[in-house]
C-alpha cells in the first residue's frame, strides 16, 4: 500500500534557509566596526566647524554698507551716515568717536525726551558740523534768514526762493531739514540742481538720532531742541516755512512751541515760492514785520451802481498772501435801488464778511470841508505803524496781484526800521500812473524818462520804473496809517484856520474832478516836502496793476452841484465864457473820452513784472523826483527843497 500523502503546514521557518541559524563568519561585519571607529573623529570635524561659525558671526564686521552701494558710489552720496544704535555705544561713522564737534557746550548734540523706545536723550549728530563755535550774541542783528522743512516736497518748493535770496547777499540764508527721511544733503542738492557756488547758503542737518523710527511725540521734541541750537549759534531774525498742508504735523507743532518760545517771526508761505521770488529782494529786518501789516479799504460810492461792482468783483479775485483785509464802502444819501440789490445779491468769495456799508444821513450835498472831513474821518489806523490805508475811487480796477505789489513796497520802502532817513517822507504809494496832472488845467502827464543805470554787473538787468511825485492820489492809493494820522490833525487844524477868517478861500491847486481832500494833502504835502512813489511801468507795453474807467465818471458830490450850475448858466447865454470851471469841465471830459484805458493785468502774481526788471524795486534816492506841476527837480533842488522843510519843521 501506498504511502499516505501529508499536507504540509504553512510555516515561515520551513521557508527560510539555513544559513540564518548558522553562527557568524569573523570578517562579516568588518565595515561596520570600521564605520565606529570614524565617528570620534567626525565629531571633533563637527566641533571645529562650529567653532568658526561661531567666531565668524562674533567678529563679522558692521560697518559694511550694502552691496549695490560698494558697486555703485552714486546710491552712497543720496544716504547720510548711519547714527548710533539707541542700545549701543557704536559712534556714527559721520562723526568719529574720538572728534568731538569744537563746541563751546558738549551738550549741543543732546536733548532730553522721555520715550519708552529710545530714553531720555535725542542726539544729533551732523547738527555740530555747521553750527559755528561760539553763541551769536545777543545783543547783535545776525542778517540771518531761515529756511526749515521737514517735508521733502516743502524743501524743493523754497529751495528756489532760498537760493535767489542767498543770490542777491542781502541775509545769510540758511536750510535746516528737520524730518525723517534719510537722504543726504547732497543728494537733495543733486535732485534739486544746486551748486554751492550759485547757491552760498549754509545747511544744517537737524535730524535725530533713529529719526526714522521715532514716535511723533519724539520728533516734535527734536524739532524744537534742533530749532533752539540754531537759535543759540545762528540767531535768525525770520524762519521762513511753507504752508501747513505741504508739512508734517509733528513739525508744525515743534516749530510753534520753538516760536513761543523764542520770539523769533514766522513767515509761512502762501503759495510756491516761484510766485513769491520778490521776499528774495527783502532786508531780513523788513521781513520780520511780514505778519503785522494790514491793509485797511476803503472806496466812496456813487449813485451808480456799475463801476462799484466792478471794482468789488477785483478785489475779491485777488490774492492777499493768506490774509483777507477789511472793506468800508461809503454810500451817499441817494442810491440807486439796483446797487443795494447788486450789493445784496453779490456773491463773494474771500470778502465773504470782511464788507462794511455806511450810508451818509445828511440828504442835502457836502461842502469840500464837510467832504474831506468824511474821507479823512473814514479810516483811523489802530497801529500807526502797521496799518494802512489803501483809498480806492470806484471807477478804478485793479489786478489780482496789486496785493503782492502793495506789500513788496511797503516791506522794502516803509519797514527798514534800521535806515528811515530815505522814505522818512515817503507818504504812500499809489497804484496807477494818472494820464493827466492833478493841476486845474488837466494838462496832459508824460512821466520822464528813468535814469541811467549802471548795469555793468547785472548783465543788462534793471529795476522797476517808480518815480517820486509830490501830487496826492484818490484813485488807488496806499497812505501810510502814521502820515494818515498826521493828516488828521494837519486837517483839523487848517479847516479850524479857515473858520478865523470867515472862510477866505485860496486859489485851488487840484482840479475838481479830483475829491475836495486832496487839495489839503496837497498843502500838507508841500509844506512838509512829502512825496508818493507811482509806478512809471505802467506807461510802458506791461500791463498796469489798476486802471480807472471813464465810461461810468462822475464829478465829486461837493463840486457837481456848482459845476453844473456853471454849465447851465454857459447853455443858457449860448456863448463862451472865461469860467475857469466851466473851461475846466469841458477839457476834463475831452481828456477822458480820448485816453486809452490799459487792462490791468491779469496774472495773480507780479512774476512776470519781475522776470521783466529783474533787479525789482529800486533804492529810493535813485529814483526821479517831481514836483507838483510834473517838473523833474534835480538832486541840489531836492536837498534845498528839504533843508527847507526841516527848517520850517
């Protein structure tokens, strides 16, 4: 019989070879001992690289700039050098450790300021390098003007108006940045094209420590200790700024309590500097009087209502350098109904409630006396020193950069309070060359030729025509606020003189087309060698910055009722008379219907008045001088004429 078949278990043993229960050969594992006994020294391999990982990071240098600025030295010159770590003692590169600045007090590079971040004290660390050795004295005028920004885009705007000014070797200009950004001073020179040797101006880098980090709470605090070492060592006697809008808050806030705390005048620019190059030509004494000046208008109507509109309408387009002055219209008893309608329904921009209306009571016509007594009585300055008068006729327009023109002649005639032996006697300035003298006779006015410049050294450049006329003005003029209040009380006195004598009349020297008052500021004019600058330009092909309609005149309420009466006593005998009015009205009218009325111009600047006599307004003594009758004195007639008055003063 068969053997009987198994079935064989499924065992994974019975798989397996036998060589995994034999005993291990000697040389089998012979790599692996080998790989143990390596790994001591791969572990003394490991330790040395640490080692010099570790001292590598220890001794790395810091002071390396980045790549692209050891490959390309031009990003160099638009970075300033990097101040100090607030935690470390490492010292800037820009001022070495052991080179201190030659101060006379080591703490100018320090101001204390409690910041969480950066402790106590703001240091910095270029200021040293342009601020002198010595304090300023106190008791000496430094000709120093300011510019300060913290703004990049406020520093380019007055760069222009700083470097012109800086021209011109009036003041010594300064620029002190005061903000965050890192560019250097010679980057922004570079951006902005500016040269030291077309712009000698000195800057200052008044940037603190970590300034770009830093807490707004901390760089107002910079701005003022950096505004204060300037204060100290530079002494400006004007800080010039541009406008809030254009700054950074944090600087606005500093420079108010620097100011507060120093005195010293603030000029914030209205506009770019480009319509403001004439401040270049200012002495930085005249400049500090910038603020202070007002300008008080007055204008006395007439029945009519159109030519007042008009003149309103100018006033409101111009530009008044941020400050809006006030307006007084003096109205006559009789008015149109149409002109309180116009005035009513007029609609104002800047003048928007700076108009003040007065309606004269008395119904019947003034007198010359009573007339002038109303005009002189109108305006009374609450500073003599400061606030003028501009005394406008409402047949006049004017342009919208009359203001810049008023203002750039009262800072440069009027407020060097250093040297008024000049325009001691200067009495105003008046905006329109009159096409006629004032004389009865109206005869026709030409103004001189200027005269010789020597322009060696401008390049061809000249000055703007002005001349010196010893003639009031009624139709856009500005008298200053002390010589207004000495015309009240030279009018007091002459209309009290009058009244002794029963009302003996003098012969009239004005015409009466003019107002009555202008014949007693005339007499005050002559008896105390008084004079009033015109602008001669206006004669020329540029444009005038007022010009008086004739369409809509009308003769002074004093004189037209006896005017009149003279023309319907000529009509009535149908014949001509010897009248002196009679023969005054009748030229008057023909010289008015056959004159030329220039448009005023119509740019909100005098920029291009000034790119076209360059040198702006002239010194006063070079100016030509004219008597009443529009005769050309010459220099010995002057001084006679003036050793004369004070003779009699």
């Amino acid at each position: 019989m068969a053997p009987a078949k198994m079935s064989l278990q499924a065992d994974e043993e019975l798989g397996k070879k036998d060589d995994d229960h034999r005993l291990p050969e000697p040389g089998r594992f012979r790599s692996i001992q080998s790989s143990a006994t390596l790994r001591p020294r791969r572990i003394l391999i490991l330790i040395v690289v640490c080692v010099l990982v570790y001292q590598f990071f220890k001794h790395m240098p810091t002071d390396l700039t980045p790549a692209a600025e050891r490959y390309n030295p031009t990003i160099t010159k638009l970075r300033p050098p990097k101040p100090a770590s607030p935690g470390g003692s490492f010292q800037s590169p820009a001022i070495p450790k052991n080179d201190k600045p030659k101060l006379s007090n080591s703490k100018i590079l320090e101001t204390y300021d409690k910041d969480e971040l950066y402790g106590d004290k703001i240091k910095f660390y270029n200021l040293a390098q342009s601020l002198p050795s010595q304090k300023y004295p106190m008791d000496q005028a430094s000709n120093a003007v300011l510019f300060a920004g913290s703004n990049l885009r406020s520093i380019s705007d007055f760069l222009p108006l700083a470097c012109e000014m800086a021209r011109t070797k009036l003041n010594g200009v300064h620029v002190v940045l005061l903000g965050r950004d890192e560019v250097s001073i010679e980057g922004i020179k570079q951006v902005n094209g500016i040269s030291d040797s077309e712009c000698p101006m000195t800057w200052h880098d008044g940037r603190p420590d970590s300034a770009a980090q830093s807490t707004d709470t901390r760089m107002a605090r910079a701005v003022v200790g950096g505004l204060h070492f300037i204060q100290d060592f530079i002494a400006p006697e004007v800080i010039i700024t541009q406008r809030p809008s254009w700054e950074d808050l944090f600087f606005l806030n500093g420079l108010e309590v620097q100011k507060a705390e120093s005195g010293t005048p603030h000029i914030m620019l209205p506009t770019a500097s480009r319509d403001l190059m004439w401040v270049a030509s200012l002495r930085s004494h005249a400049l500090q009087a910038w603020n202070e000046i007002r300008v008080d208008m007055v204008v006395h109507a007439s029945q009519s209502s159109g030519a007042l509109i008009r003149l309103v309408r100018s006033l409101d387009a111009a530009d008044y350098l941020g400050t809006v002055p006030r307006l007084t219209i003096e109205l006559p008893p009789l008015v149109e109904s149409q002109l309180l309608e116009s005035l009513q329904s007029l609609k104002l921009s800047q003048l928007q409630g700076h108009v003040t209306l007065r309606r004269r009571v008395e119904p019947h016509y003034m007198d010359p006396a009573g007339s002038s007594l109303r005009t002189v009585e109108s305006f009374y300055p609450l500073n003599p020193s400061t606030t003028h008068l501009l005394l406008l006729s409402p047949q006049t327009e004017l342009s919208p950069s009359f203001y810049h023109y008023l203002k750039y002649s009262v800072l440069r005639y009027k407020q060097p309070v250093r040297d008024r032996s000049a325009s001691s006697n200067l009495l105003g300035i008046s905006l329109e060359l009159p096409r006629s003298k004032p004389s009865p006779d109206n005869a026709p006015f030409t103004p001189p030729p200027a005269p010789p410049f020597d322009n060696g050294k401008y390049q061809k450049k000249e000055p703007i025509p002005s001349l010196l006329w010893q003639a009031p003005n009624s139709n856009a003029a500005l008298y200053f606020g002390d010589k207004w209040v000495e015309f009240h009380s030279f009018l007091s006195s002459r209309l009290d003189s009058e009244s002794r004598v029963n009302g003996a009349s003098k012969d009239k020297l004005v015409s009466q087309k003019y107002p009555a008052f202008m014949e007693y500021l005339l007499e005050m004019m002559q008896d105390k060698g008084y004079y009033m600058i015109y602008p001669a330009f206006a004669s020329g092909t540029t444009s005038p910055l007022a010009t008086v309609h004739t369409e809509l005149n009308r003769l002074p309420e004093e004189f037209a009722e006896s005017i009149n009466s003279v023309q319907l006593e000529k009509e009535s005998k149908e014949k001509p008379t010897g009248n002196n009015q009679a023969s005054e009205v009748s030229k008057f009218n023909q010289l008015e219907t056959s004159s030329d009325e220039k448009p005023v111009s119509r740019e909100a600047s005098i920029t291009s008045l000034l790119d076209t006599f360059e040198l702006g307004l002239a010194d006063i003594d070079t100016l030509p001088f004219l008597s009443y009758d529009g005769t050309v004195l010459a220099a010995e007639e002057q001084a006679t004429r003036a050793r004369t008055v004070s003779g009699r003063s």
